[in-house]
C-alpha cells in the first residue's frame, strides 16, 4: 500500500498520529508538495481521482481519500491497539465524539487558519470574515469537550481513540494562528499535555 501524506496539512496529520499509535510502519509514503499543486496535476488526480490529500492507495489500486476511512481500513488490519471502538456501545460513543471533534472543532479551526495564515493565500483566496467565524464557532465548542474531560480521561472512551486524535490534530493545527485552550479550561489543558507526552505526538512534525 502507498500513503500520499503532507506535512503541512491537519487531516494527513490525522493519519500519521494514527499510524504512530499503532506502530504500523510498512506502508510506502510519499510526501506531495500541495504548495506547489502537486496535488491537482493530471498524474496525482489520474490516480487518486480528486486533488486531496492524504491518500492511501490498495494493492489493487482502489483509492481511499477520507482520512478517518483510512484509518478505519487500517484498523480493520491492524485491529491493536483498538481505537475505533469494541462492541456497539462503545463504538456508536466514540463515532459520536469524534464526530463533534470534527463538525464542532476540527473544520471550523482548519478554515480559521486557511482563511488567516499568509502563507496559505497560495491556496485560496482568503476572507478574514471566514476565518474569525469558524475561530469562534470552535471557541464555543470548547465547552462541550471540557465538560466530558471531566467526566472521562479521554474523549471517547477510558483509553485514546480516534476521537482524541481528530481533536488534537486540530488544535495543534490551529497554532499557526495563536489559537490555545484558555486557561479556564483546566480538563482541556490536563488532556492537550498528555497528549503531546504521547510518542504519537512526534508524528506532526
């Protein structure tokens, strides 16, 4: 299998920090300069069919696209350590949380920093509205996340799941435009550290 991944997009990220918690290293990366549109030309799109980025090309071919299926197809062949979920309850709670990691904080912090950063003028035009919006939309959400770290070590389960990994990709993202978890979130502040003390954290970088 070949992974198409970037450095410097938060969704290959997603499947790197996946990749590390599950110590699967036999897959062929190939890194894409989406800078330079490495991603749109006619050879990169023959292949994988749309210009995104990351892709995770089988052996016979077919092209997965979406980060989480990705790593819900690597789960499946790489079933330890489980971070999708074990019996129905646990899985339904965990695609729930990660659900809202993505609608709630991910997305609106990916176009927060698409529509700010400078570097990122290259990719789109960029409209300031956009990124102050979807910047506070994801402030708002950080009370549902610190409410549940309250109740839980984790965010969708009692060990790491996906669910933490959507989040914390996202917000490690979001640094490229100051965003940080306030200091009257402490649940959410005790969770980003132990986080980032994971070796998984290393696969950002």
């Amino acid at each position: 299998m070949k992974l198409y991944d970037s450095r410097l997009a938060p969704n290959p990220r997603r499947v790197r920090w996946f990749l590390a918690e599950k110590g699967i290293e036999d897959l062929d990366i190939v890194q894409v300069d989406l800078m330079t549109g490495a991603h749109k030309t006619p050879e990169y799109l023959a292949e994988v069919g749309v210009p995104n980025v990351p892709a995770l090309i089988l052996d016979d071919g077919t092209a997965l696209t979406e980060s989480l299926a990705i790593c819900r197809y690597l789960e499946s062949i790489y079933p330890e350590p489980n971070l999708f979920g074990r019996g129905v309850q646990e899985i339904a709670v965990i695609e729930m949380w990660t659900r809202r990691a993505e609608l709630m904080a991910a997305m609106p912090l990916m176009q927060a920093v698409r529509h700010a950063h400078p570097a990122l003028a290259v990719l789109e035009t960029q409209v300031p509205e956009v990124a102050a919006n979807n910047r506070q939309m994801a402030e708002r959400s950080l009370g549902l996340f610190e409410a549940r770290l309250g109740q839980s070590e984790w965010i969708g389960a009692d060990r790491v799941t996906i669910a933490d990994g959507v989040l914390y990709c996202s917000v490690e993202f979001s640094r490229m435009v100051r965003f940080a978890i306030p200091e009257d979130k402490p649940n959410l502040t005790r969770w980003l550290a132990a986080m980032r003390a994971r070796g998984s954290a290393k696969a950002g970088t």
